[in-house]
C-alpha cells in the first residue's frame, strides 16, 4: 500500500534531506554533482529531468560562492561588525577617539597624557611599548615596562589600552596590559604575526602598510578573520607617494571604499598620515566627513622632550584646542 505524505510534510522532509546534504559537502569539502543519468534513473515525474539538474546546480552555486567569500566582504556579512572593548564600542556609530603619546617613556607622562585624554572623554589611549624605527640606533621603547606603565594609568580612568606587538612571542606576556593588539604599518604583511594574533581573542587593529594596495590591506586582515578572530579594525594611516609636503599621503578615500567592501571598522590615523600637527584639525573633520569609525592621533604632555616622533605630537593645550574643535564639527554634522 502506497502511504501519501501531506503536502506541507513532504516539503519539510525535502528541505531537511537538503540541508543534510549541504553539510556533508561541507565536512567532506567537496563537490557532489548529480549527473543527468543518475537523474534520470529516479524520477519518476512530473517535473522533467532538466530541471532537477538545474535545481541543484542553483544550490551548489550558491553554497560555494558562500564558501569561498573572503571574511571580510559584506557578501559574508551585510552587517557592519561592532566591537565590544571593555564598556565601550567601535563600529556602534559614535566616532571614536585614540590617543596618547608615541611612545610610554615614563609613568609621569603617561599619567599626566592618561588624565587629560580622561578629562575630554577619550576612552582609548595608545602607546608605543615596542617601537619599530628605521634606525637601529632610536629609541626602540620600554618593553613590557612601558605596557606595565600604560595599562597602570589607564585602569584609573577606565580607559582601554592600544599598543603594537611586533612578533607573535610577544603576545602571551603582553596581553595581560594590552586591550587591542596594535599591529603596525611594517607589519602588515607579516603573515605568521598575523595567523598569531588571529588565535586571540582580542580585538586587532591592524594598521595599512606604507605601500600596500586596499586589496593587500584587506588580504592582510583576511588572514587574522581565517584564524577565527572576528574583531578586526582597519586603520588607514597614510601610504608613501612622491609627496614631501606631508610624512605620507592620506588616502581619505579609502575610508568608504572599506567601509563599501567590508563590514570591518575603519579609523584614521591622523597624525601618521601628515606628520604635521597644524593640518590635524581639518584632515580629522575630513575623515568623520567621509564615514570614519574613529580618529587616532598623538598627544605627549611636553613634546620636545619625546623620545621619538616629536615635532608630529599635540601638546595638551593643542590637544585641548583640537577636541574643541572636532565636537564642535561633531555637534554640527549629523555623522
């Protein structure tokens, strides 16, 4: 006797063994194509051979197009990615702020930059701990001191702190201090600190390198993605151009071309990009202007007496001036 399923039944029992089927060619990583006789030999109609066949050439394609999207394209994930650090967010919305001095040099200064950054609702501050320089003979940074000092004065305000790792033997003793994993411009393309910092779970923020295309840049936080680490945050800090009037050239328009093509948080790097603290203000509205997640720039208490990057870093009255004048911007512009 020939028992007949209720329609709606059957259709669920359909969808299940399709589902299953996905699976299997997912954990087997695999093809599996049904030819025209194989087809043939088990339909009994209505619906003619050919278009069976079609049917599962649909469902194939798009499951491989789904498997082999990059991680970080919007065709993975529509969705904007929004990053949790402590109490605060990156990617929410709201515009953040990083800042801080180059390099920690010592705990008065990182205290007194910590407590001015504080006072004007900057809930991020970087510095450098491991500093790479293009001479051997610069100063190279504190090491996990620095981090130490760092994470010390920001845990008094609440603050989360940014600093680079420049190698993955790094990062087991500094991640105690560190609450995003800066990897720097040079780094870009180190693959192995890459895969590394992609098996933390920590947020990464991963600076473009001095000469890298938008597609390297992206290829680069692919490989942190593939490791399983969702929380990147792209930073754009300027690539190197025949232009001497400023340190490097900001590619402002890289910001919605990331923000088009990826679901990840894009900041800029203010202060790397022009190396000049007089154009700060105007290039920092250009970037919210263009749909930036968040500014970096650097503050030193006394710049002239910094180890490194001097002539580039806002005092605290500058720095007081320039937060002036981006909420000002800010309270004018719906972003």
């Amino acid at each position: 006797m020939t028992v007949t399923l209720p329609l709606q039944k059957l259709e669920e029992e359909i969808i299940q063994l399709i589902s299953e089927r996905g699976k299997l060619i997912l954990e087997n990583q695999e093809e599996a194509k049904l030819t025209m006789d194989q087809i043939e030999k088990v339909n009994d109609g209505p619906y003619d051979t050919v278009s069976i066949q079609k049917l599962f050439t649909q469902l194939d394609e798009r499951f491989y197009s789904k498997k082999d999207t990059y991680l970080y394209s919007r065709d993975y994930q529509r969705d904007d990615t929004i990053i949790q650090v402590k109490k605060h967010w990156i990617g929410q919305g709201e515009p953040v702020k990083i800042m801080g001095p180059c390099s920690v040099e010592s705990e008065e200064q990182v205290r007194q930059a910590t407590a001015d950054l504080a006072r004007r609702g900057v809930k991020f501050i970087r510095g450098g701990a491991f500093k790479p320089r293009t001479s051997p003979y610069d100063f190279q940074g504190l090491g996990i001191d620095g981090l130490r000092m760092l994470s010390d004065a920001a845990r008094i305000h609440d603050m989360a702190v940014v600093s680079e790792i420049m190698s993955a033997d790094q990062i087991e003793t500094a991640l105690p201090y560190i609450d995003i994993i800066q990897v720097g411009s040079r780094n870009m393309q180190n693959f192995e600190l890459l895969k590394a910092v992609g098996q933390v779970q920590k947020p990464v923020l991963l600076k473009r390198g001095l000469s890298s295309t938008m597609k390297e840049f992206k290829l680069a936080a692919e490989y942190i993605l593939a490791e399983g680490n969702p929380n990147v945050i792209l930073c754009e800090r300027g690539i190197r151009t025949y232009e001497d009037a400023t340190r490097n050239t900001l590619d402002i328009s890289a910001v919605p071309i990331l923000k088009q093509e990826t679901h990840l948080p894009v900041i800029v790097d203010i202060t790397h990009s022009t190396g000049r603290k007089d154009i700060l203000v105007p290039t920092a509205k250009a970037a919210l202007a263009v749909g930036a997640d968040g500014i970096m720039a650097e503050v030193h208490p006394n710049p002239s007496v910094a180890l490194s990057d001097a002539k580039q870093q806002m005092d605290l009255s500058e720095f007081h001036d320039f937060m002036d004048a981006i909420e000002k911007f800010e309270q004018h512009h719906s972003l």
